[in-house]
C-alpha cells in the first residue's frame, strides 16, 4: 500500500492520526490487516480520549496502491443533566460544549470542577445524540445543603500570644449559580476570650471555568505580648495583611496524569509597634508575582505530586522600593524557585491496608530575603518535634514521612495510628552565628472520626537532631473538629 488517506480527519489530529497509519505504508494488505489498520487507529483516538470518534473502511478499489479511511469525529449535541436541561453551573464547569469533538479528558475536567464545591457529587453517562456521530453528555449531580462549616480547638499557637487557638469557618458553594466556593474563616486565642493576645481571619473566593481556575484570598493577622526588659515592662504589638490573585489553567490530562499552570499575584504588607507607636524600620510592603507549573500522576494505586514554582518580587501595588529594604539587609526584588515532591502509597501488609505519605519540599534564592520569604523548619507542618524553636534562611529543604493504619474502632468511628519521621535543613541561615543548619524529629499520633461530625488528633513529638543548647521537651499536639453539613 504506497499511501493511506484520512479523510474527514480534523486539522487539529494531524500531528498523530496520520503517525499511527503511516506504519502501514509500503506493505501489502489483506483483510486481516486492513482489519487492524482500523483497529489501531480506533484505539489511538480512544487513547487521547476521543471515545465516540469511528474509523471506517469505506468501499474503494485498492488496486492503485491507495487507501481510502473515513474518520469520523464524534461530536457533542449537549451536556444536559440527566432529567432536564442543563444550566449554568454545568456549561461553565466542562471545557467543552455542543458541537466539539467530544474528548472524554475534557469531560473529566468537568466533573472535577463540579467537585470544588464540597457537598456536590457528579458523574456522567454518555448516551447517543438525535443524529449519527452525536452523543448526549448526561449528568448526573447531587447536592447537599450550600452552607457547611466547622468549629475546631487546637494548640497550634504560641506561648507568648496564645498556645490554645479557637478556629471557626464557613463555606459557601455555588451561591453565584456557578461551581464557586466562598469561603470565609476566623481564628484566635482561646486563653484570653475577652482580651485575645491574637486574632486571625480569611476571605477567599474560587471560581473554576472549564480548563480555568481563577481565585482571591485575602487574610489578616493581628498579635499583642506584654515584653519584659529589665526594669520595665512594654506591649509589643503588630499586624499583617495579605492579598492574592491567582489563575490556573489546565494544560494537559490524559488517562493516567494531569498538568497545571498557576499565574499569581501577592501583596504583603505589615506593621510592628511599641506602645502603640509604629516602628518604621519594620514597616514591610512586598509584591511578588510568582508562575508554577505541577503535575500530577496515578501510578497504579499510587498518588504523585510535583512542581515547580519561581517568584519574584516586584514594584507596584504599594510595593517598598529597594532602598527602603536594602537599609535593613533585605531585599524587596528577590528571585526564589520552589519545588515540591509528594507521594501517597497504600501498602497491604496481610488483610490490612497500610497508607505511606512522603514529602520533599525545597527553595533556593542567592538573594538577602524577608523574613517573611525564608524557608523555615521546626515546627508541626514543618520537620516535627519542635515547637518555639526554628532555623531559617535563603534556602533549604525538608523530607516528611509518614506511615498510617486501621486500628479497631467501635461502629460510626474510624481510628487511624500514625507514625511520622521529617529531616531538614536549611541553606545562607539568617543569623551568622548558626553554626548547625539541620534539624530532625519523629512523632506518634492517633486520629479518630465518629459518624462524620467530629473529627479528633492526638500526637506526641520528640527531636531527634537540633542546635546544640535548644531545649529537647516531649511535645504533645491535640486538635478537635466539628463539621456542620
């Protein structure tokens, strides 16, 4: 056969439709091969997730050396919910509409942006369409109530503006008629309820549209101590504001992997006073405009994460300019890369299903930073089994690991024990007397869930490797959860 045409094949398919038929060329051909000419072409749509789209073998005279296939595109006539038409919500969630080639990737992306609203559930079945070539998109979608929210008690805080932190939050999907999520918290110190040494709250807002994701957050924190000097005592005091702008977009998913790409936006401003008076020198205002790119992949039953991330600080938006950082030894135009590598795998050890979640976060910057852009590690999220003792600096990296099972539990409850192991270490550190830059520690906890509504943890914390002369207590960490949906 000296030459295979597609015809009707779309111009987008033309970098590897033809590909996966050029093999053929130059060979004879009986009625088993052209049987699998098309059999290959077929499987080489559905791969790249055209499911409804048919190679055929039309009638033709093969004596000239020419092969005549008629591709024909399966197309979408509407995305519908399954017992009526479709609205808004489900038109802005799926990439694709009436008239595409239906890609079954695309649909999938849709499905997963139903999903950003917590109580919302969705599958989809695809059924045939009026004419020849079309299917129907039939949706299948759920929904509890709009409004959830949680209350939760926890020791996440400090000892000097309030170890004991009272959380409270709500969620709000859909409200716009779309697949939005507003989302709004507040947090602070459950030692002092009248007068709270700290308080913490959030706004944020995500609105995901096809392949895009689009979000805004903005949060404030705000703290008060009492200092002792020598022969006196003074309130310190001092408050954060940050805003950021974010869009993302999908920039390829196939059966077994998908890839993002996230623009964003941030300001940070704060302030630190002494006795009510501001201290200038502390004043910060920084803009950074960071790019990461990430990529998920299922390996069997295993989960994989990783990316890639660079920021740069910025002008504009209330920005300082350099000289007013530089005074102080930092600077307000740094450049970072970040990366992350996490791995969720499930282990069978006997009739029991074992859970190994492992992450490997990093940065790297030659520049002078921020405090508020150094790498930092010792603490709860961090490298556990520290709790009021830290390193940072430029740069640096942290490995936690973790290894979770079932345990007994009555009816309604679910009860997991949990072992975890993290190391870092950190990079230019931010004091020049740190002569040791890693640290090392291991835990041991529980968590338990009873009926869905209250969710608890227990863990205690130990160091393994610190500076010489820190303190090495045995840290024990709770936190407690109601749901409300």
């Amino acid at each position: 056969m000296k030459r295979i045409e597609l015809e009707g094949m779309p111009a987008a398919w033309r970098g590897w439709l033809p590909a996966a038929a050029a093999r053929w060329q130059g060979r004879c051909l009986g009625l088993v091969q052209l049987d699998q000419v098309v059999a290959e072409l077929s499987n080489a749509m559905v791969e790249r997730g055209y499911v409804t789209s048919r190679v055929y073998l039309p009638e033709q005279n093969l004596r000239q050396g020419r092969l005549r296939l008629a591709v024909v595109p399966g197309r979408i006539h509407q995305i519908r919910l399954k017992d009526g038409p479709g609205d808004r919500g489900l038109a802005s969630a799926f990439p694709q509409g009436a008239g595409d080639i239906l890609n079954v990737r695309a649909l999938e992306q849709g499905l997963e942006q139903l999903g950003r609203v917590p109580t919302q559930q969705a599958t989809m079945e695809i059924v045939p369409g009026q004419q020849p070539g079309e299917s129907d998109v039939a949706v299948s979608r759920s929904r509890a109530r709009q409004l959830t929210g949680q209350l939760s008690l926890d020791d996440s805080g400090q000892p000097a503006t309030g170890r004991l932190q009272s959380n409270a939050s709500l969620l709000l999907g859909g409200a716009t008629g779309f697949n939005d999520l507003l989302s709004l918290s507040w947090s602070q110190d459950a030692e002092h309820i009248a007068h709270p040494l700290s308080q913490a709250h959030t706004v944020s807002w995500l609105l995901p549209w096809g392949d895009w994701t689009a979000f805004a957050s903005y949060s404030a924190f705000a703290y008060r101590q009492t200092v002792q000097a020598i022969n006196q005592s003074f309130s310190s005091s001092g408050h954060s504001r940050n805003t950021q702008l974010s869009l993302a977009r999908l920039l390829h998913r196939d059966q077994s992997s998908k890839t993002e790409l996230k623009a964003s936006l941030t300001r940070k401003a704060s302030r630190s006073f002494i006795e009510d008076a501001e201290i200038a020198q502390q004043r910060r205002d920084l803009t950074i405009a960071g790019l990461e790119l990430s990529h998920r992949r299922y390996l069997g039953e295993a989960v994989l994460d990783a990316s890639l991330g660079y920021q740069r600080g910025i002008g504009g938006w209330g920005a300082q300019n350099e000289a007013q950082t530089a005074a102080a030894g930092f600077t307000a135009r740094h450049e970072l890369f970040q990366s992350r590598l996490a791995l969720q795998l499930p282990l069978r050890l006997g009739s029991q299903t074992w859970r190994w979640s492992s992450e490997l976060r990093g940065q790297y910057s030659v520049d002078p930073l921020l405090p508020s852009e150094q790498f930092s590690i010792g603490s709860r999220y961090t490298v556990r089994g520290f709790n009021s003792n830290s390193l940072s600096g430029r740069g640096g990296l942290y490995w936690r690991n973790e290894l979770s099972a079932p345990l007994p539990a009555p009816a309604g409850a679910q009860l997991e024990g949990y072992l975890g192991l993290d190391a870092g270490r950190v990079s230019h550190p931010a004091y020049a007397d740190d002569t040791s830059r890693s640290l090392s520690g291991w835990a041991a906890g529980l968590r338990a869930q009873l009926a869905g509504k209250l969710s608890a943890e227990l863990s205690h914390e130990r160091a393994m490797r610190q500076p010489q002369g820190w303190n090495r207590p045995a840290i024990t960490h709770f936190n407690l959860t109601l749901l409300w949906q």
